[in-house]
C-alpha cells in the first residue's frame, strides 16, 4: 500500500510542487495540481490523491508545517460518482454461483475468500 501511495505522489505531486518544503505549500498550489489530475478524467485519483496528502501529521509534529494544506480543499474537487455493480437476485443463479465457487481450482487462498463473500454479505435491499 505505502508503495502504491509514494509512486502516486512522485508520479503527481512531487513532479509540480517539486522539493519545496512542505509548509511553503499552500492551498490554491495543491488544487491546481490536483485539478491537472481530474483534467486526465482520474477524479477518484485526485481525491485519493488528497487524502493522502493530507497525512501531514507528523510534519506538523516536528515543526516542518504549521498544517494541512489539503483541509481547505474539501468539497472543491469533481465528487466521485458512485459505481455500481451488478448482482445476482434470482435464487438458482445464487445456487450456480455458490457450485462454481466449490469448483474453483485457483489458489487456496482465493478459494477460501470466494467461500467466505456469500457468508458476510451485507444485503442493501
């Protein structure tokens, strides 16, 4: 996760704010770069993106930010539609659904969560 997190803020952070230290680095600055992210149509990116610039905790701690930029900027991005997936209501597709996973010859691990999903789902209707 942490690499996914430094590659994501090299790729699109540090490469427009470059070595600037942190408490330099005000609000209009970080949406402006955040806004080039959604421009790529990535806006679930942009507020990801946010979040974790907003991890500035120990910068503030230490004395390096006096605080966190990325607060001012809640609710100025694009918000993230919701995606929602298909699913199966008719009880014999449940019952072929719950046979396939028995079958399934994959990974020993992936086998045990695909058993364990129907166990914990949540049903929203």
């Amino acid at each position: 996760m942490s690499a996914n997190i430094k590659r994501c803020l090299e790729a699109d952070i540090f490469s427009w704010l470059g070595n600037r230290p942190i408490k330099d680095i005000n609000a209009p600055e970080l949406l402006a770069v955040l806004r080039r992210i959604e421009s790529r149509g990535a806006h679930e990116k942009a507020q990801r993106t946010r979040e974790y610039v907003g991890r500035v905790r120990y910068a503030i701690q230490t004395g390096r930010a006096e605080r966190d930029p990325s607060g001012d900027l809640r609710g100025a991005l694009t918000p993230v539609k919701a995606k929602h997936h298909a699913c199966i209501t008719d009880p014999k597709a449940i019952g072929a659904l719950l046979c396939s996973i028995n079958g399934f010859v994959g990974s020993y691990t992936t086998k045990c969560a695909l058993q364990l999903a129907p166990l914990v789902i949540r049903s929203t209707g």
